[in-house]
C-alpha cells in the first residue's frame, strides 16, 4: 500500500467510517497513542493497515481485556492521570475521539495532548446540530441522539460543546487548528464553508491539532 493512499471506505467493513476518517489522517509508521481507545477497534485497525507503534489507555476494564485479547498494548486508567506519566513529544499523534466532553477540564486535556504527541486528532458530538435544537426547543429535555446516546442522569458526558465552542478554546489556548472536518451522523465527511452551516449541520466534529 502506498505511503499516501487513503484506505477506501468502501473496503473497510471492519470498522466504523467515523474512525476510518481518522485512519486517513495517520501517515504508516507513526506512534500513535489511543485515549479512551474503548476495545481497541481504531488502534488494531491502524496496526494491521497502517504498520503503526500504536498504545492505548482506557478506563473501562471490559475495553482493556478486549484490546489486550486483540495483542494491543493499553493500560487502564483514566485518560486525565495517565497522560502526565508520559514524556513530551512521546507519539507522532496522539487521537482523543468521541471523549472529550467526558472529561473533567477539557481544556487541559487538550494541552496535555499536545504535550505528549506532536500533533493531536480530536472528534467530539456537536451540541450544536439541529436536532439537538429542535429537541431542547420543542420538548424542553435534555436530547438522547444517535451519539448522545445517554439519558441526562446517566450519561459519562458532563461537558458538552458545539462545534463554535471548540473552535473558540483554540483560539485561546493558542492551538493551531490544522484540519477541521464536519461529520455527518453516518460518520462521513461533509462539506460547508461556513462556521454557521457547519455548526448546525454536524452531528461530530473532527480536527487536527498542533501547536506549531
């Protein structure tokens, strides 16, 4: 496989097209660390297709025992401790997908992505989409979505953001946005041109950071 080809979606059954967004992003060879890496789905895929020196951390234990069952290297423990045990620049890219509104100060966990890995790919739900509107809007509750799939007094999800917000925390933490991607809730890509647009529309976001 070359160096530069981008996995067709159409071939990768295995996994799901939100994740294989971010496979595209990821050269062959890089280190790659997983935070909140679930059963290791996105990090086994990128270790058989992309050749990568992949590690991975993750809180669930059932999560752990399947991504060790799949020869994965992941440890237990929770993504806002764990980070700080590992040197800076230690991965080429260090991924956070679908977490980052669970955890306690997003905005550091964003610092110390970018402390550990050289550049950092982020996705997140977009509390922003229509739907999450209307919802608030015509019911008056909180929305249980596709990907908001919690009830509000159980959900792991305690710090939700639109699309807007995210890109805003960039801004002031000095983070330099190198690839921004709207996400559709089948997981491919969608085109706008506006922050407005894209803030409505998106179910996830996906983006490349990088301090440089």
């Amino acid at each position: 496989m070359s160096m530069n080809r981008e996995i067709n979606i159409h071939r990768a059954s295995d996994i799901r097209v939100d994740l294989l967004l971010i496979a595209n992003m990821i050269p062959n060879g890089a280190r790659v660390l997983d935070v909140g890496c679930g059963d290791g789905e996105l990090l086994d895929y990128l270790r058989r297709e992309k050749n990568v020196n992949g590690r991975g951390i993750e809180l669930s234990p059932e999560g752990v025992n399947k991504s060790v069952a799949k020869g994965l290297s992941v440890i237990q423990g929770n993504a806002e401790e764990e980070l700080s045990h590992f040197p800076d620049n230690s991965f080429d890219y260090v991924i956070l997908s679908q977490t980052l509104q669970a955890m306690g100060r997003p905005d550091r966990i964003l610092q110390e992505l970018l402390r550990v890995g050289k550049r950092a790919i982020v996705s997140f739900p977009n509390f922003g989409n229509w739907r999450v509107r209307m919802h608030l809007a015509l019911r008056g509750r909180m929305p249980v979505t596709k990907s908001l799939d919690y009830p509000w007094y159980s959900t792991p999800n305690i710090h939700f953001c639109t699309i807007r917000d995210f890109v805003d925390l960039c801004k002031k933490l000095d983070i330099k946005i190198e690839k921004g991607m709207a996400v559709s809730a089948a997981g491919s890509k969608m085109a706008f041109n506006s922050m407005v647009l894209t803030n409505m529309f998106a179910t996830q976001g996906l983006y490349v950071l990088t301090r440089d």
